[in-house]
C-alpha cells in the first residue's frame, strides 16, 4: 500500500492541528502523491524537497509517510530538527494530534494519560520499530541511535558543524550505514 493509498484510507486530520479536520483528502495537496511516491520507491535513497512555506511537506508528506510506516512498514526511524524546542513543538502541535485522531495508529502509540515508560515526547515505540525526533544542537542527539529511516525538517536551520563535530546532517545520514539493506 502506497503512502498515498494509506493517507486516504486510514489516516485522520485533527482539528487542533488544521482547519480542515477529517479524512485526508489527497486531492486538495496533488503535488505530495509524487513526493510520496519518490519515499516508497525502495530505489531511492534520498528525497530531497526544495520547496516554499506552507505547501503540506509536514502534514501531508512527513507526517503520512511516517504514519503509514508505523502502521503497516514499522523500522526505527530518526526525525532530527533545529532545536530540542523545535522536536518539542512538532510532537505537541502535529504528532500526536495525528496519533490521537487516526485510530490506527492510537492503537499502537499510547498518548495523553495512556503513556507509558516507551513513549516520551521524543520517543514513540511501536511494534516492529520507534520513532525518535533530535535536535540538531546536540551531538549525542544525532550520533547515538542508528536507524534505516533518518527525515530532517528545516535543514538549512540545522548546525553546520556542532561542537566541533560536523554537519548534522552527514551525522544523521551515518546512523543509517549499518542498516543499508533495511527498507
């Protein structure tokens, strides 16, 4: 099932975090199907998005690629930010409000009073793999977890070379060389 496919089938907006709350409908964003595409082609390694503001990378293409491998294609992925505050705000504004309206995935991220030891606001395990969200102002935040699926949001807000130790975003591409054959 493509990235696509799931998003319509089973996946929910919330109204705390869209105006237009309910079924996502693929048809009000048609640009995101072939970014969606470009993420389920095993083939390709790198999907690179030059885009503007406000055009549906976060809700339409990160989050339903996202949930879409939790549900059916679960892997230990890494979502790396600016800031810890910025990994922060995307769980409380986006994340969660996804969890929270797509039964789907409610069934296997426990949110809100449901939480347990395995799910803090930057760490939601789920059977089959987790999703880790880091800020890029920390090393140990990038070099510690390897995982095959690694997203950077906002990379030109990302450090360039964190305390002395590199470009963040080579650091969260290494967490991904020992799992080169995972898709």
């Amino acid at each position: 099932m493509s990235t696509t496919e799931w998003a319509e089938k089973y996946r929910r907006m919330s109204s705390k975090s869209t105006a237009l709350p309910g079924r996502y409908n693929a048809a009000l964003t048609p640009w995101v199907k072939g970014m969606h595409e470009a993420l389920d082609d095993k083939k390709i390694v790198r999907v690179v998005a030059l885009k503007s503001a406000q055009v549906a990378w976060t809700d339409g293409v990160l989050l339903n690629y996202i949930g879409r491998r939790i549900d059916i294609d679960p892997v230990p992925m890494i979502v790396m930010f600016s800031k810890d505050n910025a990994a922060k705000d995307f769980n409380a504004e986006k994340l969660v409000p996804m969890i929270e309206a797509t039964p789907r995935l409610a069934a296997k991220i426990p949110v809100g009073a449901k939480r347990d030891k395995d799910n803090k606001w930057n760490i939601k395990g789920f059977p089959g793999g987790f999703l880790k969200l880091v800020g890029s102002n920390s090393p140990s935040n990038v070099k510690s977890t390897p995982a095959p699926v690694v997203c950077v949001e906002e990379p030109d807000d990302c450090n360039d070379n964190i305390k002395q130790q590199g470009n963040t975003i080579k650091l969260l591409e290494e967490r991904t060389k020992t799992l080169y054959d995972v898709p």
